[in-house]
C-alpha cells in the first residue's frame, strides 16, 4: 500500500460518504425546494466520482467496492419527508440546514483536497491515468464547495437572524 | 367603426407582404365601442399594451369620460399601427363592474370595506411595529410586470433604502427573470441586444419555445408579412406543440420536456464540427470558445436523438439551417425559460450567435423575449432581485454609487447577499420569519406552482398581507388589506416592452370610485412611514409620474438602460424610443453590442456570474482573471435529467402555457366578453395517439393529476407530441363559486394545482414545464368539442371540431 493506493482509497470513501450526506440532506430539507433539487443534481457528480476511482483503482491493484447500490436511505425516506414537511412550518430547522450545509462543505473540502494531492502524486510520476481522473473529478467537488458556500451566504441572513422571533 | 374585424377567428388580420431590407408597411387597427364613430371620439390619447411584453403602441379613444376603445398608432416603431386580439378587446376590462372601488380590511375574518385612512394606516402600523420587533428581515414586497417604471422605481427605493429589506421581487420572476440572467451571463449585464427590425433582415429566424403567434401576436404578424413576400426567411421551431409558429416552420423540432439542453448541444456540435463558426468574431470578442467546444463534442445528434426524442436528421436539418444563416435571429421564450436547466439553454442560444457572429447587426441578433408587457422596467428598476440601473450588488462601488444617488449610506441598501427571490419569500414566509408581504398587482394565489402550498402560506395568521389590485382576485380574497389600484388608462405612466422601446401611457379617464394609482398609494406609504436620506430630507421627493421618471433618468445615467434624453414631451410628441437614449444617442439605440461587447468588463458589469449547473455565484476575483477584457463569455453546460420524471403511476409529461386570448390569471381578459368567449373554460391537450391509449376522446371530461393536486378539464385531442399533456394555466376561482379555491374535496380549475415546486437554480425562475401527471376519465362527453380555442396551438386534429 503506497501513497496512491491510500489517497484513492481516501477519495473512494469521501465520495461515497459524500452522495449519502447530500442524499440524506436532500430528503431532511425536503420542503427546502432548492436544496432538495440541487442537492440531487451534486450527488449524481459523486457516484460518478466513486465509479471512476473504482475503475481507476483496479490499476493499481486495489480493489474498491465502487458507489453504494443503495446510497438513498430506503424506506424511512419517506416518513422523514413527511417529518420535514410538518416541521417546516418553523424557523428552527433552519439552523438544522446551516449546519448540513457547513457539514456538505468540509465534507467536499476533504475530497478537494485528497484530489489535488492525488493530482500532485500523478504528476510527479507522470501518471497520465491519475491524472485524467483528477481533472475530470476535482473541478465539480470545487463546484460542490461553491454551491454549498453560495447558499449558506445566501440563507444565512434571514435563518440565523429571525429564529426566536414572531413566535406566537 | 370597426373595420378591423372579428380578430378572434381571424387573430392575425391581413397581410402586408414585404421583403428583407424593406420597410415594414403600416396597417392601422381600431376597435371602437357600438355605437361610436372615429370622428366622434372626444380626445385620443396616447398608449401602449399592457396585456403582453411586445410594447404595440396606441391611442385610447375617449368619449364621454369613458375609454370608448383604441387604435393602434401607424408611426411607432413596434406595431406599425397593428394590434392584438387582447388590445383590441381587452380595454373593455376597466370598467367592470366589480372593480375594487374602496380599501377593506380584514375584521372579525372578514374583508370590510373602510376609508384610505384606516387602511394606511393599518399597514404603516404594521411595518413599524415588525421594524420594531424583528427588523427589515420581517417584511417583503411581491410585484409585477403590470406596473409602470415609475412605479418600480419607487417601490425600490421603498424596500431597499427605506425598509432596508432584502426581500423584494416581481411575478416576473416567473416570467423572464432567465432572459435577464442569460443576459447576465454571457453578456455581463442584461439588456436586449437584438430588435424587432431584425425580423425584417434575417433570413432564418430560430424560435426555442416561443409560441409568438399567441405571446407577441403583433411580431408574429411582422414574422408572417416576412413570409409572404419574396425572399421570405426559413423558420426553425422548437415546441413540443403544434403552434402556428411550427405549422410555418421549415424545420419543427418538438422534444420532451426538460431536454432543451441536450437539443442545444447537439445543434452547437453541429455548427463546431461542420465549422461554421466566426473565428474572427470568436477571437475577438469572446472568452470560453474552447470549453464549450470541449463540453458538445460528444453531444452528436444521435445522442440527443434518444434523450431528446427527436430524429437525429431533424436536428442536423435544423443544425444547417442555423449553420448556413447569414443574417440570424433568435428568440426565446417559456418553453425554455420555464423549463429544466432553463438558464443553462437559454445560454446556449446566446452561445449559438457568439459562436457564429451573429450579433450587433441587421438580422444577426438574440431576443430573450420577456412575458409581461413592463418586465423590462421590473428589471432595469431592481424591482426583480437586482439593484436599480443594472448595478452589481457583490460590487462595492455600485453600491456606493446607489447610494449617492439616494443620499444614504451604502450600508443602509442590504447588499451582503443577493436579493431574496420570490420563491424564497414565498418559503420564508411558510417558515413564519417573513411576516408582512405587499402584494402590487400580481396573483399569486393562481400563478404560483403547488398552489395548496401558496394558499396555505397566504392563509397562515402569521403573514400579515396586503393585495394592491384592480379586482377582488383569488389573492386579494385572502388578504389583510385590499388597496383599490387605478388600471391602465386611469393612471400615467411609462413602460418598456422586450426590444427596450420606451412608451408613455397617459391617463385617459379617471379611477372608478376611491381607487387610486399604484404610485400615489406608494407615494403616501413612504410619506407616513416619514422615510429619510441622511441629510434628514424625505428620501424620496418626487410628488407625480413624471417627476418619478426624471429621478428614475439620474438613477440610469451612464448605466446600459440609459433614460436621460428621454422626456415625457418627447414622448408624447413622437411614439416608442429604444433605449440608450443619451446626449450621443438622442434617437435611442437600435441595437446593442454593434461594435463589441461594452458591459462586461469586471468594473462595469451587473454580475459576475453563476455555475449553471449549481447556481452558485462566482466571486469578482474569479471573473476578473476569467475575462479581464471584458468579452461576451461563452458558458458551457452539460445536460441534467429533469428532476421529475415520468413513472408508472405518473406517465406522462405535463406542460402548462397560455393562449392567445387570456393574458395572466385572467383578471382582465376574463372579464372581455370577447376574450372570455373565445376560451372561457379551461381545457386538456392530449395527442391522438396518447388519447386512444387511453381510451378518450375529444370533449371527455378528464383529470388530470400529479402528486400535489389535480385538474378536471375538457379533453382537446391535438398534435402534440406524445406522451405529454398540456394545462392552460389562467383559469382560477374568481368567477366559480367558491372564488379562491376548489370546491372540498374535488379537483381544480387551475393547472397550478398540479405544477411542482421547482426552480431553476440559476434564475430562480419557477419550472412550470416539467412534471409527471397522469390522466383519466371522469366521463365520456357527448360529443361537444372542448372549450379550447381552434385556431391557435390548441387547434383540434379531428376535422369538423368547431368553436373558436
């Protein structure tokens, strides 16, 4: 096991962990419409992540178990959509969306930076195959940082000023 | 006196063929009330449509103190003297009678009529005692593209200096707020770049989900006298209905819903692989050519054959029609404003014209048209989640500039995040952190997606309302104050219509009963509520229409949507003028983008940007080393399936629009004899195919429903593609009797009953256009057509189906 072998299996499961925390956000702020669309849209980017550093990792003899069959979590999805639903009449979940937003970023920061440094390994051995991988990858984990960074700036004014007023 | 005709069967009226180059000939329209003669009218005054954003400009006949119907004005730019069938008809709307004709607030849960006094006054107690209690974080505004600019501008400063609130936008939100941010992404800033004239020099004219025949009918007009001359020009159509634009069309390309973006790569990989593309024009004024070539070139029209539905030949045949243009026009609507990934097509149109140098001259432009007839002043005010003059809210010295302007401090305009959307409010509302919304001229109630949600919201006791309107809409009826609004013609005022022409309504008759324009009622507003620049002056002291427009022109010098040579007299004296109009542009600015692309360097431009897949803003430093020069940027952007497919349970796409003869939630057309006859009841498109799958037929009642609600509606079998359905979405509650909502317990009337709520994450712009829904038989008809219109996109397939 060398320095590829742990940053690919590093990556393998922060895409992997990635997918499941938006998919699990997606459904936790369901009534969050943005959130829950987009979120989607992101997670699609990780599985494809994960099924490429799988396919690269076969290279380089590891072997990965590639992106979960079953990223979304099953049958009480549905049940905490509905919680969602009755809850998202109140201010207070949207402190609960700040903090998924922060967690989704650092959770995006770490794979960003487990692509440059793999990126970096890649080019000091000039490995073109590593190398592909990363620059088709890292740039929508960057895009992942962004969306998450845009929303939180965005939402942040009115979620962390408003929660505790009005209340009846 | 109405020579003009019946222009409900015949919408279009005569043509006056011409050729490319020549001048388009005038054909004045008139429609006058029984009864009275040209020569009788007392006075004529001078106007311009307010039931669409094409801008045709008229004259009100007065007789009698009452508006007696119009005439379209020869001389003006726009319409050469034509009107549309709204137009014609739709002056009729203002003297109904159930206007609103006093203010009424809520009492005991009911609306109580009550004097000016009482209402303001329980609006400014209310604001002041959130401002108090919560801040300006507590209180939005939601208007409209109905209103005039001066209008807007007020209620801007209002909201942004006054209030200090975040929380402003217009229904053009769901109406154009993507062909601003198109604008915004490729050129910097937003700004038409085309003009109608184009239509009289291209020789292909590309329509992506622009059903003009019925949004513009007075352009289409201009489109078909283009047809019938020599050299006509060769229509491209993307539309998954049979509109009079695709009947016409060279090449008609109807795909499924949500796949505009795969249609339009493979039609960019076309035009790169068969290198038609302006290398010069490319290398000089654009950045990103690499990456968007990059992005389609595995984009190949077999590929988009299978996502889009469409033959592989057909999009090639269209790719060679737009590849072999030499004079280019193109024109966007709902189809892909409305629609999944909305942004990101819309940009590849704009794409489609950098790559190919078809820009800045006669017959080379792009119309990213608008919905509603003052949409463009929505935008350039900062009424629509934009600060006023096109100024960039991430750009500190815009601000500041603002505010000079104001006499405030710039900390006092909110700029530390974007403006919040409609959509947004509309959420912080539900949450119960926005408490106070001010509803001008718009209906939310009917217009809005998932509308068991929005009535739920306005409902909530904790969201204290106010509807500003002409009539006692769906909206107003769950309102906590209702404010009696002077319609069009009762009130002066200007608007600008989606070619950036400029036109001055002046007030014809008065306002029925108290009701009183939109601008005094916001005027009294900022009087009571005793607003303040920081020399301690009232921070907005301008007392009349006009006096609004001039300080709205030193709010727009040296912006792109330059006013200051434009005057009220001028106005009057003359017709429509495009803007720039300025001291080196007196006669107004036909074109933008002639020599170059001048708004987007990092200094000047009105935004830096957003990814089209995320939505998530690009920061200055960013753009500044992306496109240091200041080029159109070409943005690249893949396909993403739609959010909400078809399913077993739900197999068919569902697509709402409009026809030719209601404009919005028909308030106004509903109560024209004409119009609302024309199609007085809302109706369900189906294929013939996808009819006899299941079993229906032309005339059955049917429902329609998806996983938020469903519609019951006559079935109309037309051409539409297979495999989706299509819903009207005017039709709301005023007029049944339960005046807000469905009967308990049975489907709707509104198609927004059905829609889901979706937004692009660019634009924010709502996605009405994909959905899943499924369709089944209430009960078989006895063989009466459907209610729906016969000769616009709703035309029926079988032969002998009459009507209108």
């Amino acid at each position: 096991m060398n320095g590829v072998h742990l940053t690919l299996r590093e990556l393998h499961k922060g895409e992997r962990a990635l997918e499941k925390a938006l998919l699990a956000a997606a459904e936790r702020h369901h009534t969050e419409h943005e959130i829950h669309h987009v979120a989607h849209d992101l997670a699609r980017w990780s599985h494809e992540h994960t099924t490429r550093i799988t396919e690269a990792a076969q290279h380089y003899a590891l072997d990965l178990s590639g992106p979960s069959d079953h990223p979304a979590p099953g049958p009480l999805a549905t049940l905490r959509e509905k919680a969602a639903d009755t809850v998202g009449r109140r201010p207070e979940p949207g402190l609960l969306l700040l903090r998924d937003l922060r967690d989704l970023h650092l959770a995006a920061a770490e794979n960003s930076l487990h692509w440059e440094m793999l990126a970096q390994a890649a080019q000091a051995t000039r490995d073109d195959r590593l190398l592909q991988l990363a620059s088709a990858c890292h740039p929508q984990t960057l895009r992942q940082m962004r969306w998450t960074n845009t929303m939180i700036k965005n939402l942040s004014p009115q979620l962390l000023t408003t929660v505790g007023v009005g209340k009846e | 006196m109405n020579a003009t005709g019946d222009r409900i069967a015949n919408p279009w009226g005569e043509r006056t063929p011409y050729e490319p180059g020549s001048a388009w000939a005038a054909r004045t329209d008139v429609r006058l009330r029984e009864g009275v003669g040209e020569d009788e009218v007392e006075r004529w005054v001078p106007s311009a449509s307010l039931l669409h954003s094409n801008g045709d400009a008229m004259d009100i006949a007065v007789h009698g103190g009452r508006i007696a119907g119009v005439r379209g004005r020869a001389v003006d730019r726009v319409n050469r003297g034509r009107l549309g069938p709204k137009d014609l008809y739709g002056w009729q709307a203002g003297a109904s009678p159930d206007r609103l004709t006093r203010p009424m607030v809520r009492e005991g849960g009911r609306l109580v009529e009550c004097d000016w006094e009482h209402a303001m006054g329980r609006v400014v107690a209310r604001t002041k005692e959130l401002l108090e209690e919560q801040g300006p974080s507590a209180i939005g505004f939601y208007t409209t593209g109905q209103l005039f600019l001066e209008e807007y501008y007020t209620l801007a400063v209002i909201a942004r200096a006054g209030i200090g609130t975040h929380h402003l936008d217009g229904n053009t939100r769901l109406c154009t707020s993507t062909a601003a941010e198109a604008l915004k992404e490729t050129f910097g800033c937003d700004g038409q770049p085309g003009s109608y004239d184009d239509v009289d020099h291209a020789d292909v004219i590309a329509l992506f989900g622009h059903n003009m025949a019925e949004t513009q009918p007075v352009l289409w007009m201009r489109v078909l006298d283009r047809l019938e001359g020599a050299a006509p020009p060769r229509l491209v159509c993307v539309d998954p209905r049979p509109t009079p634009v695709a009947r016409r069309a060279a090449v008609h390309l109807a795909p499924r819903a949500g796949t505009n973006v795969a249609l339009l790569n493979a039609l960019l990989h076309e035009i790169i692989r068969s290198d038609r593309v302006d290398h010069d024009f490319v290398a000089a004024h654009t950045v990103g050519y690499e990456e968007l070539a990059a992005r389609v070139e595995e984009c190949t029209p077999r590929w988009a054959a299978d996502v889009c539905d469409v033959p592989a030949a057909a999009i090639e045949a269209a790719a060679e029609h737009l590849g072999t243009a030499e004079r280019l026009l193109s024109t966007v609507l709902q189809g892909v404003y409305q629609s999944h990934q909305a942004t990101a097509a819309a940009v590849q149109v704009n794409n489609l014209h950098l790559i190919r140098g078809m820009l800045g001259r006669p017959g080379a432009g792009v119309l990213q048209m608008n919905g509603q007839p003052s949409a463009e002043n929505t935008r350039e005010c900062g009424a629509d989640g934009d600060l006023p003059g096109f100024r960039n809210w991430q750009n500190d010295e815009h601000v500041a500039d603002l505010a000079r302007i104001w006499n405030v401090t710039p900390d006092t305009i909110p700029h530390y995040a974007p403006p919040t959307h409609a959509m947004q409010m509309f959420r912080y509302a539900e949450q119960g952190t926005l408490r106070m919304l001010w509803i001008t001229g718009t209906n939310p109630a009917v217009s809005l997606p998932e509308l068991s949600r929005i009535r739920s919201v306005l409902t909530d006791e904790r969201l204290f309302t106010v509807v500003q309107d002409l009539f006692p809409t769906e909206t107003a009826q769950l309102a906590d104050v209702v404010l009696p609004a002077a319609a069009w013609g009762e009130k002066t005022g200007t608007l600008t219509n989606a070619d950036r022409t400029v036109h001055l309504c002046d007030k014809a008759v008065e306002p029925p009963g108290e009701a009183r324009s939109d601008l005094d009622i916001l005027l009294e507003f900022a009087a009571r509520m005793d607003f303040r620049d920081q020399d301690d002056r009232p921070l907005i002291r301008w007392t009349d229409a006009e006096s609004a427009f001039e300080a709205w022109k030193r709010c727009s010098a040296g912006r792109p949507c330059d006013y200051t040579g434009i005057t009220y007299d001028r106005l009057r004296a003359g017709s429509g003028i495009q803007w720039p109009c300025t001291d080196r542009a007196p006669e107004g600015t036909e074109r933008l983008y002639t020599d170059g692309i001048t708004w987007a360097h990092p200094d000047t431009c009105e935004s830096y940007g957003k990814d089209l897949v995320t939505g998530a803003s690009v920061e200055p430093v960013e753009y500044r080393s992306l496109n240091p020069d200041g080029k159109a940027v070409i943005k690249a952007a893949e396909y993403l399936p739609p959010h909400e497919d078809t399913t077993p349970d739900f197999p068919l796409q569902l697509t709402t629009g409009r026809t030719l003869y209601h404009f919005h939630t028909r308030t106004k057309t509903g109560r024209v004899p004409e119009l609302n006859a024309a199609a007085p009841e809302v109706w369900a498109e189906l294929s013939a195919a996808e009819a006899a799958d299941h079993g229906l037929a032309e005339g059955d009642l049917v429902e329609v429903a998806t996983p938020r609600g469903a519609v019951r509606a006559r079935l109309r079998v037309t051409a539409i593609r297979d495999g989706m359905v299509f819903l009207p979405f005017h039709y709301g509650y005023w007029d049944t009797p339960e005046g807000n909502h469905p009967a308990d317990d049975k489907a709707g009337r509104a198609a927004n009953e059905t829609t889901i709520t979706d937004w692009d994450p660019v634009s924010k712009q709502p996605l009405f256009k994909t959905a899943a829904a499924r369709i089944t038989l209430v009960e078989h008809g006895d063989g009466t057509p459907a209610p729906a219109p016969t000769v616009t996109a709703s035309a029926p397939v079988q032969e002998g189906v009459s009507g209108r």
